[in-house]
C-alpha cells in the first residue's frame, strides 16, 4: 500500500471524548497513523511489544518514551523500542505522526484501552 498526501492536515480529525487515531497507511509490517488530540487528551504510558517513533506536528504537551518524559512542540522526535514506555498527553491542540513496527496487535491495545477508560495518564 503506497500513500502520498499533499498535506497532512487534510487527513486530520479531533474529537472532543479522546485523541483521534487517523490510519494514513499499514501493512503486515508497519502501522502510519496521525494522532490527534484535543488539549488535555493522551495515550496513556504503555508497554507494548512493538517499535514507536513519533514526531510532534503540531501542538505542546509531554512525551515518555523508556525513561525519559519531557515537553515537547513541534519538530520533536521519540523512539521507543518494543517493550519500552511510551505515552503522549496533549496541553494544546496537538498532532503526532505514529510510525509502528511490527503492526501492533489486539493484546498490545489492552492496557492503554484500559487505563483510557479509568482517566489514568500514567
């Protein structure tokens, strides 16, 4: 699956009840997703099995990738390696490109689901 965009901001969508995932493209191999995010809004810390690398757009807030937890604008850059932590919490408007490899599979939602529904950042 090949995609090219002329500008990012087109595929962008917000949500007022939590961040807004937007699939740009995915294979068996990688996952290319926008998140999106109101102020205030996250994806808890985790732990998943896969890679991450995420690169700030747009916006202001705080990154945790493996020990590191830092505020971030955009021009930003974080790797976190499978099995490593890594979260996003938003203070403005914010949006992130999600570069994820291996595709993550169902088990690698269930804690940020989890801690989403109970309002847990961290």
């Amino acid at each position: 699956m090949s995609i090219l965009t002329r500008n990012y901001q087109e595929q962008v969508k917000f949500s007022a009840d939590r961040f807004t995932p937007v699939t740009l493209a995915e294979t068996d191999r990688s996952k290319v997703v926008l998140a999106c995010f109101e102020p205030g809004q996250f994806i808890p810390v985790h732990t998943p099995k896969v890679d991450v690398m995420l690169l700030v757009l747009e916006g202001e807030g705080t990154l945790v990738a493996g020990e590191k937890k830092q505020k971030v604008a955009p021009g930003a850059v974080a790797f976190a390696a499978a099995g490593e932590a890594r979260g996003v919490k938003a203070d403005t408007r914010m949006v992130i490109l999600h570069v994820v490899s291996p595709r993550p599979a169902q088990q690698d939602h269930g804690e940020v689901m989890s801690k989403l529904q109970s309002g847990n950042w961290e």
